[in-house]
C-alpha cells in the first residue's frame, strides 16, 4: 500500500497534528459545562436571584480529583510505555534469532559420509533465508493481532507464509476439511466480506496446479553490472529528490493469491460523525479499496452500533509461525547442525518471541475496570456541574472562561487515558507498529546481506591495522615481514605485548582532558 509521507507539505500535516490532540473527543462536554456556568452567571448577574454557594468543598474535593485523575493517566501512559519496550524486545529477539539462523547453522552439509556428498549451497541459503522470511512475518503478524485483524491475506503478509503446508495430509487427498487452522480461519473470515466485484476464487486445494507462477520483474532480470554502468563518480555530491511516497510492500515477493490481499494499514476514514464523539459507535467503518475485504473486525458494526463478531475462533498466526520454527529448530538438532550453545540460544529466542506476544495481548486485552472508568468520570461531571456555583460569587463574569479551563483540562487528561490505555490500533497517539516492523524487515535484511566470510579472508589485509597507534602497519606487512622481532619463536609474543602497552599509554594520554 502506497503511504503519503505527510512532512511539512501542505496543511495535511497540521490537520492530523491537529486531530492527534483530545479537541474533538471532549469539546461536546466542554461546551455543555461551559453552558451551564453561562446560565449560572447570567441568573446570578441579570437577576436577584443568587446561585452562588459556599466554595469550602471546592479545595478538598479539587485536591483528591486531580491526584485520581493524576493516577489514571499515569497508568494509562505505563501500558503505552510497556508496549513500547515490548515492540523493542520484539525487534531484539527477532534479530538475535536471524543472526542465529543465518551464521551458526552451518552452510557446508554434508549427506552422505561415505561419497562424501555433500548438500548443494544454493539449498542450504534457500532453507536459511526461508526461515529468516518467517521471522520478519512473524512481527507483521502479531501486528495484526494486535489491531483485531484475523487472517492472513494481507500484502504485508501473505507473501512470507504463502509456502508454508496448507493441509494437515496429503494435498492430492485432502478437502477442505482439512486446511490447518492457519489458513482454515482466514479463508473463513474472507467469506465474510465477499465483495460483488471480485471474482470466484480458485478452491484452495488447485492452488498449487491452477496458480500462475510468480514472474520476476524487469528490473530483476538486469544485472548489478548493467544498473550502475551509468553512474558518474560525483555521485556523492547529487542530492537525492525528497519523495512524498513510499511503498515498502512493493518489495516483497510477487506471489499471486487466490484472495485479493487487504492493505497492510487500513485506518477508518475521517468523517464528520470523528468531531461528534457520541455519534462514532453508529458509522459503520468499511475499506477505502471496494476489491479489498474490510481490514479490521474491531471497525465493523451494523447500523446499530453491533459489533460483528466473527462465526469461528481466528487462528492465532503467530503462535503458528512459533511451530514452525520450533520445527526446524528440531531438524536442526535431529541432523547435528547446533552446537549446544546455539542450540540453547536459538530456542530461548523462539521462547521470548511467544512470551513477547502474550504480554502484548495482556495489554491489548485487560483494560481497565468499567466500574472504576465510569466513577472517575461521573465524579468529574458531579465536580465541573457544581463548579460554576461555587466559583461564581468570587468570579462573576469570569465564572464562564474559568469553567471551560477547567473542563477542558480535566475532561482531557480523563480521555488522554483513555486513548492511550490501547497503544495498538490507528489512533494517531498510538504506537507506530508499520514502523517498528519495517525496521524488522531491513534489520533482518541486513544481517542476510553478509555473506558469513571466514575471518581470514578481512583481517589479513591492506586495510587493517591492529596494532594501531603503536605501529601503524596492515596485518598483511606484518604478517609479510617474516624477520620482524614479533615472528620471534621465543621472543615473539614479548615483543607484540611491549607494543599493545606502548598503544595503551598513547591512547591513555591522548584520549584525556587536559587541564591548564
């Protein structure tokens, strides 16, 4: 899905700036309670009448509200705050696993000890990278559980896991039936939201037969060589254009589905019913692409207000990409490939992984109690009603504006609370979880980027020097320098210790600040 970046262009930005504050969700009750002191003022003004009354309740009452409302915020902003270190120990331990897959599991195999056959590498990098493709889905996903979004079909999504096993038999024999819970739950929660406009999709089990083959790109088919022949050597110096637009979906594989994927971001759309908090329950939140299937079961709801509520249980993807893993970290250890140490390392990393995902949904899931919610903020009204009364004989005129500050203060903080109790859905004060899982994917790119040389292929250069300052040489003149005294049989090591001091002292002086 194509993202605007909003930056400084245009008023877009200020209006979303604008929208991230708690304006439109209190101001129906700042007006109400502005209203009221209007009318206390003007009766107690305009009249003989006298509405003003004894003000002593005002500073206790004052004192234990804020220090409530104080305690709701608070733990409303350590929910955020844990789901945020949380989303980091995702991105850790998503990374400690690739690394794990992709240095210590070894790339020479060999099959049989006899030929001394061994495993082609081309399959060894393919199975690598595969399983690393499962780690960075598995953060994409927990993002959509997060935000209520069941299935798979996504574009973000979809095409990491579309290889992995749809029946739990033989493809030739199986039915429907028999679909893993995977794939069982999405197909089901598609047929809710057939559109008219999408074709008859292909049944799953001639997917394999029936399915065109994903065809590369142009720009894939041209070589390293032939992108770059163009480029000058003052490229440096070019200025790269600011783009307004990205799209990080176009660069995952092109695998065709027999469901059109839903956008991996679908936000309900701003109307006029988001500036009368009230009225939200009734609009009915539905996809901006009419080929896409609604992205959130969280927004859809009948012209009551209802909830709908999907027929069968939603399969929990993350908990099964989790099976697969552990799965082949089990091939790994039937076949000797781990050592013990990273073995051990690569199951507490699928281990942290699911228990990264369990307390992100005690978040998601364990809000706070209605009964203490609804007390708060009827004391709040009890308070900003009788305020104008109380304040009225001391203020007069000034009742009124006095009035909407402190409604719209404490009725603000009360939904800041609110809002961010939830870190994970659209709202703009959320938790950015696109972001967190694109910094996932190019993290997990760039650890399969390297290609795992041998240490002696890099330290033994040109390019090294590691006795630096001491002795400014490479590793390569060194190593070259074979009447050196540090190639001494005897006196060797002595003479490479006398250097690291003499390296010590000069980085020791150079390195502190000196005084006058």
């Amino acid at each position: 899905m194509v993202a605007r970046i909003l930056g400084f262009s245009g008023g877009r930005y200020f209006y979303k700036k604008f929208r991230s504050t708690v304006i439109s969700d209190i101001w129906p009750e700042v007006l109400f309670f502005t209203l009221v002191a209007v009318a206390v003022v003007l009766v107690s003004e305009l009249t003989s009448t006298s509405l003003a009354v004894s003000s002593q309740m005002l500073t206790v009452l004052g004192t234990v509200l804020g220090l409530v409302i104080s305690f709701r915020t608070s733990t409303a902003y350590e929910r955020f705050a844990e789901g945020r270190k949380l989303w980091t120990s995702l991105a850790i331990w998503s990374r400690n696993l690739a690394q794990i897959i992709w240095i210590h599991v070894p790339f020479e195999r060999v099959l049989d000890a006899d030929t001394k056959k061994t495993q082609p590498h081309l399959e060894v990098v393919i199975e690598k990278k595969s399983m690393i493709n499962l780690v960075q889905a598995y953060s994409v996903s927990v993002k959509h559980l997060l935000r209520g979004e069941a299935g798979v079909y996504y574009e973000d999504l979809y095409p990491l896991i579309s290889f992995l096993p749809r029946f739990c038999t033989d493809i030739h024999k199986a039915t429907e039936e028999d679909m893993l819970p995977l794939w069982k739950s999405s197909d089901m929660d598609y047929r809710k939201f057939k559109d008219t406009h999408v074709t008859t999709s292909l049944p799953p089990q001639s997917r394999a037969q029936s399915m065109p083959l994903p065809k590369m790109r142009e720009s894939d088919e041209t070589t390293t060589s032939e992108k770059y022949d163009t480029v000058k050597s003052h490229v440096s110096v070019v200025r790269p254009k600011r783009v307004k637009s990205f799209d990080p979906e176009a660069l995952l594989p092109e695998i065709p589905s027999e469901h059109p994927l839903r956008p991996p971001r679908n936000p309900p759309d701003d109307s006029i019913l988001d500036w009368i908090p009230f009225l939200r329950e009734l609009r009915a939140h539905k996809g901006k692409d009419p080929y896409v299937a609604q992205a959130s079961l969280k927004h859809s709801r009948t012209t009551t207000g209802r909830k709908i509520r999907p027929k069968a249980a939603d399969s929990n993807v993350p908990m099964e990409i989790t099976l697969f893993l552990s799965s082949y970290f089990i091939s790994l250890m039937r076949k000797g490939l781990l050592t013990p140490a990273s073995a051990t390392a690569m199951n507490n990393a699928i281990i942290a992984l699911e228990d990264t995902v369990i307390n992100l949904e005690r978040i998601k899931d364990t809000p706070l109690p209605f009964a203490y919610q609804a007390h708060l903020r009827m004391s709040v009204w009890l308070y900003l009603l009788l305020l104008p009364f109380q304040v009225e004989g001391a203020l007069t005129w000034v009742t009124i504006p006095a009035t909407a500050f402190a409604s719209f203060l404490l009725l603000g903080f009360l939904e800041i609370g609110q809002e961010i109790e939830n870190p994970f859905d659209y709202e703009l004060n959320d938790l950015d979880l696109d972001h967190f899982c694109l910094a996932i994917e190019r993290e997990l790119h760039e650890i399969t980027a390297h290609t795992t040389p041998a240490p002696d292929s890099f330290i033994f250069n040109e390019w090294n020097q590691p006795f630096a300052p001491a002795d400014r040489r490479n590793a390569k003149a060194m190593m070259d320098d074979v009447e050196h005294a540090y190639h001494g049989v005897d006196s060797g090591m002595y003479h490479i210790r006398k250097t690291l001091l003499k390296s010590w002292r000069e980085v020791d002086s150079m390195t502190r600040h000196k005084r006058s």
